[in-house]
C-alpha cells in the first residue's frame, strides 16, 4: 500500500472480497402451508337421470345459491361451480345410485 491511499490491486482485492464487516445472518422464512383448492359439486352428465330423458330437477330443487344449479332447454342441470359454496345439499337428493354429483377440488 502506498502513502497516497489504496492500491489498484487494493481496490481489486476489496471488490472481490466484499466488505469485511460481519455477515448479519438472516433467519430462515417461515414455512408456510400451501391451501388446499376449495371442494366442490361437480355434475357427471353421463349418469344423470336428466340427461336420460327423465325429468329431475331435486338439485336445483335443494340448492341454497342461487344461479348455482340452473336447468337448461332441455331440462338438464347445469352447474357453476364457481358460484358452488361446497354445502353438498345437492349429493343428499340426488337420485341416482352412485350419486351423479361428486365433491371435487376446484382446479
């Protein structure tokens, strides 16, 4: 090092090197748990009685939100399940044996 300050190969040396003060370590985040999806109704058209040319509107009948169950043209239940709170009042009456409504994830 010379009289006049630090050297081009001092310079060199502290920007490889970094400071030299302590590291402050950090402590690890906190591990947070991902949330499941939201369940749902989902409608399996292909074992639904309606579908089948057989009136039965007992899901729309039971649900509590409204728009959540419409019955088309042609006398089919259609679902949002967006609009779907998950209360699962629609499996009790369904019919069908399996019920032609599950409780799904909503992806």
């Amino acid at each position: 090092m010379s009289d006049k300050g630090l050297s081009r190969r001092d310079l060199l040396t502290f920007w490889r090197r970094g400071p030299t003060e302590p590291q402050v370590e950090l402590p690890p985040p906190p591990q947070v748990e991902p949330t499941p999806p939201p369940i749902r109704a989902k409608l399996i058209w292909n074992t639904c009685i309606a579908y089948y040319n057989t009136p039965c509107d007992a899901c729309h009948q039971v649900c509590p939100v409204d728009q959540a169950i419409q019955i088309d043209n042609h006398g089919h239940p259609r679902l949002d399940r967006y609009l779907c709170n998950g209360c699962g009042d629609c499996l009790k009456v369904c019919p069908t044996q399996p019920s032609s409504l599950i409780m799904a994830p909503l992806l």
